[in-house]
C-alpha cells in the first residue's frame, strides 16, 4: 500500500510492518498509513499483528514536526492518541510485536496493545517526554495509570525510567519476552491462541470492560487539544 507499513493478511492474521528506514517516526504520513492499515485489517476481521522493523518498534513523535508548531504539535498528539484509542477498542486482538527500541509515543503504542511480545536484547524502553522536555498529556498520563502497575507509574511517567526489554515487562510495558530470532515464533502462538476465542465476544467483553475508561480518553483527547 506504501513505503511506511506494508499489510499481509494470510489465514486470518493481518501483519502490519511500520518501516521507515530509520526510527519509526509516528509522523501524519505514518499516522495516515497505520489507519489505513487498520482499516483493512478491520475489514477482513482478521486478528492483528503490529510490528516494526529490525532493531525498533518506534522511537515516537517525529520531532521534526512537532517543532512546527503549537498547533501541528497538538494534531499530530492528538492522532497518536486516536490511533491508541482505536486499538484499545479495536473489535479483534491486536498483537504487539516490539522488534527492539520503543519509546515514547511508540511505548504508548505497545501499552494500548491487547498482548506485546518484546524483543530481548540491548534495547530502550519506556517514556521519555520528561527527559526531552515535554510534559505528558492527559491521553499518556491515563493510558499509563490504567496499563502499568502503580508502583512503576510514577518512574515510568514522571521520573522517565527507561528500561532494558527484560525489566520493562514487570514494569508493564510487555507480557513477554523472546529471543530476536524467536520472535515469529512467539507471534505464531499467540495469534493460535487467539484464534481460539470467539472474536464476538472477545470484541463484547474488550469494550465491555472498558467502556469507563474509554470515555475518559475521549475526554483526555479533547482536553489535549487545548494549548497549555
């Protein structure tokens, strides 16, 4: 479909692979793919596999636009946080595959993840808006209360600890970790463990259970369109 995510839907599994060449960056081109993406995986109701390339999952914001502008800044935030929220209802599972680095917004991306398999390895993980000098907005600050366990919050949110894969999975970040070259075999068996549910009530009971908590980040999501 583009040069940024590639879609292969094969036996219900739709694998969507971001590659920019480079760190990932979640900017509007990727943010316009990856919704794409999700609109044809969503079509064929195919359980989802979301992955990056080779040695990173996603190092973020592209900074680059963010330093355009207050405005664009916002826009651009605020279409990270739809695409996070999209996941976090979407009605089949959606697997994360963190092929290596994953920070920032591509962290908030993983924690809104139903399961996320991370690559072992001497990789970065976790929240660095604090350290890069951004304060977290509303949609990050929810989203990592609700996914993280509360004493991580405040390292992982405010004090911006960054953790190697094997550590970010108590802090939250993964529910497991396998070797590199044992990571398509990892997502083999969870998309077969997934496979098994019923996508009917998978989809009832996900947004059942989430539904106070949705509405929350609708609300985050209008708030952080105001300029602070």
């Amino acid at each position: 479909m583009s040069n940024l995510v590639t879609v292969t839907i094969d036996s219900g599994v739709a694998t969507i692979a971001m590659d920019d060449g480079k760190a990932n960056v979640l900017s509007h081109a990727m943010w316009d793919e990856l919704e794409a993406a999700f609109d044809q995986a969503e079509e064929a109701k195919a359980i989802v596999v979301l992955k990056g390339r080779a040695g990173i999952f996603s190092g973020g914001f592209d900074l680059k636009e963010i330093n355009k502008g207050v405005e664009n800044a916002l826009f651009l935030t605020s279409r990270g946080s739809k695409m996070a929220r999209r996941i976090l209802s979407f009605p089949t599972p959606v697997i994360a595959v963190s092929t290596g680095h994953c920070i920032a917004m591509g962290a908030f991306l993983m924690l809104a993840c139903d399961y996320r398999i991370g690559a072992a390895g001497e990789f970065k993980v976790g929240l660095n808006e604090t350290i890069i000098g951004m304060t977290m907005h509303n949609f990050g600050i929810e989203l990592a209360r609700y996914r993280l366990p509360l004493n991580y919050f405040n390292r992982c949110v405010i004090n911006a600890e960054i953790w190697s894969p094997e550590d970010a999975m108590p802090a939250g970040f993964y529910d497991r970790i396998a070797p590199v070259e044992g990571l398509d075999k990892a997502v083999e068996m969870a998309a077969q463990t997934f496979a098994q549910l019923d996508m009917t009530a998978f989809n009832g009971t996900k947004n059942k259970s989430r539904k106070a908590f949705l509405e929350l980040l609708d609300e985050c999501i209008e708030a952080d369109l105001i300029a602070p």
